[in-house]
C-alpha cells in the first residue's frame, strides 16, 4: 500500500500548485461535501463518507472554480456549484462501478464490492438527489436548468455506449459525439457556470464551455488508454473492464480500421470470445500498430483545442493553471 | 394474458372515474412523458418507451392535478409538474427492480429481465435527469426545492430499509419512519405542490402534503400485504421479493412481535433460511395470527387521517376524487 501511495503523490503535489489560487474555496468545497453527506442515520453516513473518497482530485471542482476565478473574484455560489458537480460525478462514479463491476477504484473497495450492487444504485441515486437539493438552494434558475442538461447528456453518453456494446466498427465521429455526451458534457458545464457565476460575457461563457469540453474528451481518450495499458497499482483502479464490457474504445476502433481483413477476422474473434485473457492476447497486436499513439495523440489534439479557447480569457494565475490543468489531462498516469 | 387484462380492468375504471376531473390535463402529461422521453437515438427511445409502460396507474400526476384542482383552475405548471413526479417515480421503479431482481411488473417483463441491470441503472438515471431537465423549464426555485427534497427522503428511505434488511426486531415506529420516507415523501410532495401551484394558503398547503404523507403510507402498507398474498395474474408483478429480501414488512414485524418466544426462534429460522419456499412455510402462520388484517388495520387508520385533512378544502368534484382515491389505495388488489 505504501507503494502505490509513493506513485500517486506526484500527481497530487502537481494538482496542489495548479490548485493554489482556488485553495480556499477547494476548502470549503470539502467542508460543503462533508456536510451535505453527513445523516443523521448511521448506515448513509458511513455509505456516503466511502462514497466521496472515491472521487479525489476534484477536477470539477476546480474546473467551476478556475473558471470563476479566472474572470474575477469568486461569488459565494461558487463553492456551492462546485460542491454540487463533485455530488453528481461521485454519483456517476457510485453508479459505473455497479455497470463496470469493478472492485477496486482509487486504491479502495468500490462500494458494490464492498456492500452490494443494490446499495451502490441506491446510494448513486441518494448523492445525486442531495446534489439536487443543493443545487435548489442557490435559487438560481440558469444553474439549474444548466446542471439538468449536463446530467441529461451524460446518461444519454452511457445509455448510447451501452448501445454501442460490441459494436467494434463505431466510426470515430460516434465514439467522439458519445464521449462528448458522456463525459465532455459534464466537464463544459462546469467551466460555464463558473464563468457564468463570475459575470463573463456571453462569448467568454462559450469559449470557457468549448475549453470544458475538449478538456473532457481528451480525459476520456487517456482513460481508455490506461484502461489498455496502465497497471492497477498506479491506476488505483480495477483495469481491462472495457475490454471486458466490449466497448469500443479510441484505441481498439483504430487498430481494427488499420487492420487488413485478415487480422480484423482474427481479432474480432479475440474480442469475441470469453477469454480472460483478452487483454494479453491483445497487447502483441497493438505494439505492432499505431493505434495506442493515435489515440494519445488525439488527445493532445483536444488538449490544443482546449488551450486554444483560453487565448480570449484574461491572464493570470487562474488561467495558467487551467492551461497546465489540459497538460495535465493527457500526461496523467492515473 | 386476456384472462390478466380481465382481472386489471375494474381498477382502471375505477381510476378514470376518479380521475374525471382532470382528464384533459392527465392527456396533457402524457404527451408531454410521451415528447420528455423521446430520443434521437434509437436505443434510448426504445429503452425509454418500455419503461414509461412499468408505471401506469398514473397516481403521482393524479395527485398534483386534483390537489391543484381542488383549489381552483389548474395552470400551464400543474402538467408539468405532474409529468416531472412521474418520471422520478418511473426511475425509482426502474431502480427499484434492479434491487428486487424482479423480472415481472406490469405484466411486463422488468428492464433488467429484458436487457440487464447496467441498463436499468442507467435508464432510471437518465429518468431522473430528465425529470430535473422538465422542471427547470418551470423557472421556479420552489419547485426544485421541495422535488429535492423529496428525492432525497426517497433514496434516503430505501437505504435506510437497505440497513435494516433481517432486522425483523424493528420497531413498528421505525417502519413508519421508513415508509415515510421511501413511499410517503413523494406522494406529499405531489399534493404539496399541487395545491401551492394552485394558490392555496400556506396552512391548506400543509393540509395537503398531509394528506399525501398518509396516503402514501397506507399506500405502501398494502403494498407488503399484497406482496405477502397477492397472486402475480392480478398484481402484474413479482411477488414475494419482500421475504426473499429480508425486509421487515409490517405484516413480518406484527407477526414476530406477537409470536410467543418458542414461536419466534422458529420463524427467525424459516426467515433465515435460504428455503425458496419461505412465503408457503410462513403461510400458517399469518393464518394463524392476526398480522395481515392488522396490517390491513393500519392501512385503513392512515387513509382515515389522510381523508381528514381533506375537510379544510373547499368541497367539490375534485376533493371527492381526493377522499375515494384514498379509499382505493387499501381496497386495491394490484
């Protein structure tokens, strides 16, 4: 366990200096969890306090957060907006866990390995639902209707993904408008309502919102790369499952599109069959191909196009660091 | 099939005499459940459809409408409104089969038993976020409020029932809190609302979340009864999930708190077995006992309170509805 601490630092002491103008607010966005998950009924309080920790870097958070910052001193309903997307993500991710079967996501036992798949829906259900009523109390009918969409479009993502399932010839121009749903969508809302909340212009809003978004596809792009090639130790988290579930991933989609028929026939046998191995038997295949670099580099393509928006936001501390936030995305290792 | 359409058809008629009205607003909310859960994508609408269909009796809409009607015209929000508890009510049904692994509701075969519980998960999430999309088109901070509210007294309530599973010592006290929660806080939300829409004062609004509170209760107690002794041709639904459960039902609870002590070690060990035979082995005993008709008892001593509070709204043609919807939650069979 030290071990995989040790790996995990750099990343946190990176995220801690990117974080450094929002510190305060980050603070109180903990002390908002912490409240808002707390009950009164000990089996939820003991349910929910697991639950949050398997979040942890709090992108969304600082994504609300930086944004705000970025266009002038934060508002009093930043915190709160912050603290409500990091509810519906930890709700999102309560719920994946469940959907993925995983057992093990930041170093700890998910909950449905930990408790049952029953209480890990009920649970995702009840934090979106105080994320709900946490919302209701900015009074703010723009926020809501924001939040509402964004959560709309991330359950269309996963629902379209589910779809999608073993369906390894998903054109590219699919797999990015699934992803832009499923977790892009999420990502833009927060930018735009910080931005919004910090009383940038309409076309700065925008511009903020398409930074969000290409943020969140190149953050998606990494995860099925690390899924393919990251180890459990660094990662934190159970690994292969897309493999596992068939969904077409960046990497997969391009290394079945570059291959010749024959190899296609082969590998789509491998992917077809109930082979634990999959993930092994795979892996000479894509050494062999560019599918991996492909998929990276798409996310530095994304990671461009997020840093590109932020050329019409004023500069300073907060804007450098939402810069190195998409530097971030695509080096991260877990 | 035809002989289940039979036995189902006093209730519907009985529900479109209640229900006369608000006939032409129910209409309304069900284009607008019809328009709400449409997709361009294929899967989605299909998923969508399907699940629009395990609800039904359309009780949660027929309580936003009458209570708002009792109190004078109806407005463009209580179709809305009306729309939005259903679809919150559909996703918790969509959940809540995932939960009970029931494979039949509705005389319909269950998401999960049709496509499987990663899908459930998702469609009831994508449920609710649509509901949360609908009611921010109302612009009305209070609306969100008190619907976030009772979202989470929901999930809060059937987490709590999660905790107590195989606790057949619960106190009767602790079962109302519970059911309160779980079952009760939606249907007092739809009155709530319903008659503030409506332009009631703040204390007939209190009178008619009361109302719905004890509706919902006596609602939810014969639920157990049913589940204990209906026969799925009638119910539509899979029974006896409760027992397999581990849920302390009132029926359970009354029955152990009256059993002598040699009496219930025998029942806790015919609860504790994994027998797929329990219900036919507790069977003498409930005849036995007066557990059920107490069960029933009770129902009926919340639907008199719930009909009591009625007597502060004016009379008419939709408190009439009111009062006999009350008295068809306990004499239901399904």
């Amino acid at each position: 366990m030290s071990q995989v601490v040790s790996h995990a630092e750099p990343a946190q002491q990176k995220l801690r200096l990117m974080y450094a103008p929002i510190r305060e607010e980050l603070a109180q966005v903990e002390l908002l969890l912490g409240k808002e998950l707390s009950s009164e009924f000990a089996f939820i309080d003991q349910l929910a306090r697991h639950g949050l920790l398997l979040g942890g870097k709090r992108l969304r958070p600082a994504l609300v957060l930086l944004s705000g910052r970025a266009c002038g001193p934060l508002s009093a309903e930043h915190p709160v907006v912050a603290a409500v997307v990091e509810l519906i993500h930890t709700a999102t991710l309560v719920h994946d866990d469940v959907l993925d079967e995983a057992t093990v996501r930041r170093h700890l036992a998910t909950v449905n390995a930990r408790w049952d798949n029953e209480t890990s829906v009920l649970l995702g259900d009840y934090m979106f639902a105080r994320a709900i009523c946490l919302a209701s109390d900015l009074e703010n009918t723009y926020v809501h209707r924001v939040l509402g969409e964004a959560s709309r479009r991330m359950c269309e993502g996963e629902l379209r993904q589910v779809g999608s399932r073993g369906q390894y010839d998903l054109s590219e121009a699919d797999y990015l408008s699934i992803v832009a749903a499923k977790t892009a969508a999420l990502c833009a809302c927060c930018c735009r309502l910080g931005s919004h909340l910090g009383g940038a212009t309409p076309e700065l809003v925008e511009a903020f919102a398409q930074y969000g978004h290409h943020l969140g596809i190149a953050f998606q792009i990494v995860d099925d790369v690390l899924d393919l090639r990251g180890t459990e130790a660094v990662t934190g988290k159970s690994l292969g499952t897309d493999l596992m579930k068939r969904k077409p991933t960046l990497p997969l989609i391009r290394l079945l599109s570059e291959a010749s028929p024959e190899d296609r026939s082969e590998l789509l046998a491998v992917l077809g069959s109930s082979d634990d191995h999959r993930l092994e038997r795979l892996k000479p295949w894509f050494l062999r191909s560019d599918a991996v670099g492909y998929a990276q580099q798409q996310a530095i393509v994304h990671v461009s196009r997020a840093k590109a928006q932020l050329d019409l936001v004023p500069p300073g501390p907060a804007r450098e660091s939402l810069r190195q936030l998409a530097d971030f995305v695509v080096t991260r290792q877990e």
